[in-house]
DNA sequence: TATATAATTAACTATCTAGTTAGTTAATTA
DNA sequence: TAATTAACTAACTAGATAGTTAATTATATA
C-alpha cells in the first residue's frame, strides 16, 4: 500500500543511465538499442535520459567518450616513466587485454564505431580516437629509433592487436559452443592472460630484426 | 499515360532482393535496414520480399550463408592442388584480402554477426562458419607437420587476419581523414596489396621456429 | 481459348520508437 | 515557513516499421 519514495539524486541518476546505456550500446548496438527498455533498466522514467541528454545520439556520444576516457586513463597511466619500447608495447598489449577482459563490451563498442564508415563522427571522438592511437604510435617510433623494432606499420600492427584482442573477447560464448559441439580447436579453455601473452609474444617476433 | 509493363522473373526478383538486401545489410546493420527502403531499392513491393523470404530475420540468414558460400568458394578454388602450406597460406591471406576489397561490406557482415555475443546462431550458418574455419586450420596443421609453422594457435591466428584485414578495410575514410586532417601516418596511401602482403609477411614471421 | 497458377500490388494493421509536454513532488534557499 | 528550483512522472504525439491480406495481373499449360 506504502508508495516507495525515492531519494533524488541528479548525479546518481545521469551516471546510472551512462552506466546502462554503455552495457545496452555495446551489446545490441545503436539502433537496436531502445530508450523505453534503458529507462526500465535504470528504474527511471524516459523523460530523464532525455532531461540529461539531449537525444540518443547525444547519449552516444558522451557513452563513447566515457569509454575512450576510461581506456586512454588506463593505458596512459601503465605506460609513464618506461623507456623501454619492448616493454612497453608488452604493457600496452596487457592492460588493453585485461581492460577488454574485464569491460568486455567496451572495446567492441569502440571498433563498431571506428567501422561505421560512412559515419560523422564528432571531432571530441575524433580526437579521443587519435589520442589513443599517437600513444601507441610512439612507443613503435621509440622502438625503432633504438634498434628494437623493424619494418614497423603502425596502423597495421595497432589494428592486429585491437582486432584480434576483441575478436577474441568478443567470439567466446560462440568459440565455446563449437568446441563442446564439435570439439573444435577454438581456444575455448584459453583464458585472457594466455591470449594476451601469446600475442604479446606473437607481435615482439614480428617486429623483431629481419 | 501508358504504364509500363514490367516483364515477370520470379528468378530475377529474388535475386535483386538478395543482392540489395546485402549491401543494405552490411552497410547498415540488421536493425537500420527497412525493408521498405529494400523494396524500393529493387523496384518491387515490400510485400515480394516476404513472399521470397518470410521474414526479415530470414532474409538476413540468406545473405549470411550466401556471402559465406561465396567466400568459402573462393577460398577452397585458390587452395586446391597446392601442397605447400606456406604457399597455401599465402594464398589465404591473398584471396581473403583481395575479396574483402572488392566487397568491402561482405566480410565485416560476417565478423559483426561473430561478434553477436549472445546470439542464437542458425545451425546452418554456424556449420558454414565452421567450414571456412576448419579450411583454415588445416593449412596450419599440415604446415606444423611438414616442420614450417611453430607454436601455433590457429584461433588466435585466424583472428589476426580476418581482424586486420577487415579493420583496415572498414575504417577506410576514417584514416583518410586522420591523415589529411593531422598528417597521421594512418597507412592512408597503402593499397590493398601492398596490406595483404605486409600481412602475409609479418604472419609468415612469426610463425616461424623461434 | 479457357483455366490454373505464380507473381505482384495497394492498402491495411499492429506495434514500436524517439521525443515532448504539462504538471507534480522533493529539496534547497531566502 | 514561503518561494524557488531541480528532479521526476504520466500520458501523449508523430512517424516509422515488420508483416498481412485480399484482390489483380501476367504467364504457362491443357
């Protein structure tokens, strides 16, 4: 019979449906993504995610930000005061994997946009985007000025990673099934330290001298 | 005044639907795509589209399987009668990439649908998807036995390539316009030759005995 | 040429969705 | 405590969308 009042809580309230909007964005993607079943989600009515942003795309956006925000903190912070190129791409390539592992649709939700060709992207993204990829960029120059990488693309080897780290976080319900299906060879028992691990050393021997 | 009477091809129609339906597919993602726009792209009545194919979620299944259908094709055609496994994977990364160039949208419809987490999978298409994997692996594992390939993870190894390649593929505009905007080195000017065969290289390195 | 059938259409329904609005309640401040 | 503001809601609009249906037209065949 009690109405259940709520606390108000504006600050509670914007980042429980940034919160929400980020798991849904990542899982169904934008279109499929409804505003009616988020605010269920979030135990809001509509009308707040619109009182907060705007307009789905508005939302979007600050969703893609937080992500890049969050990534960026992360790696930026792994990689201060080393200067060992090895050693800090085998970082860089850890703490994007354990990140992946641990925010699983985070990443996915940053290559989705990056694929999204024909897309307008925002120049904040943008330059979010170009950000994160500058940080990686210098460690492969650093790496060849000493003499320990060679023959270095950087778009390439930056997506080989990123591609593969995600493909893999992203497959592995689908990587398990054909395994217990057809005992396919998916790495279905792999966990995500073995995975980043081999990549990282994967990656070192093709950058290594010829 | 006179309208024009358009020649009946039941064989035709269905074709023109399911050739739209995938450039509409790929370019816009399952949900973005209206069948509305579908009809009106091949001239037809939306309703022929559920007179061919039943449903949308239909419809999109035949696209599914027929772009794998054609990829596998290509792929097992290049790889016949070759017993080089190095040659053969070569050929692989080759054709693979050659195709994914010249329709763009095809492979990143299929990584986007292996990416879908949580899905329910038809059966068909997941054997289909098994096929071209298992294609795959064989090439590996014949190269592990004649002693060219060393310490291989065929998932892992699989992902690098599709991965890349498709990113490099899909994100096409995105790094012209990085590269114009700030003169990042986004590999803007590579063609796709010149990536498939960087590809091939740095996956030929490393797995190569340490 | 008459008939059956396959291909096609116009017009519809039911449902969903982003976004709005006018009004209400809780919290803050004067 | 009265007035103001910020957080919130219910009920709505307008447009889109998947899917249906009953009727129509072209084509092949008997």
């Amino acid at each position: 019979m009690s109405k259940i009042i709520k606390k108000r809580n504006a600050v509670a309230s914007k980042n429980l449906i940034l919160r929400n909007a980020t798991k849904l964005f990542s899982k169904k993607g934008y279109s499929s993504t409804s505003m009616e079943e988020l605010a269920s989600m979030c135990d809001l009515n509509k009308a707040m995610i619109f009182y907060y942003f705007d307009s789905k795309q508005g939302l979007y956006e600050a969703v893609i930000i937080e992500v890049l925000d969050e990534i960026y903190k992360h790696l930026a912070k792994e990689n201060k005061s080393i200067d060992n190129p090895k050693q800090e791409l085998s970082n860089f390539i850890k703490t994007f994997a354990s990140f992946s592992d641990s925010h699983p649709y985070l990443p996915s939700l940053l290559l989705k946009e990056l694929s999204d060709s024909g897309a307008k992207i925002p120049k904040t993204l943008f330059s979010h985007m170009k950000k994160l990829y500058t940080l990686f960029t210098n460690i492969l120059k650093r790496g060849e000025e000493v003499g320990d990488f060679f023959d270095v693309v950087p778009m390439i080897i930056y997506f080989m990673i990123m591609g593969t780290l995600n493909l893999m976080v992203t497959t592995k319900n689908l990587r398990d099934m054909a395994h217990e299906m057809d005992g396919l060879d998916t790495c279905s028992t792999c966990d995500m330290d073995e995975i980043s691990e081999y990549i990282d050393k994967k990656i070192q021997k093709l950058l290594k001298d010829k």
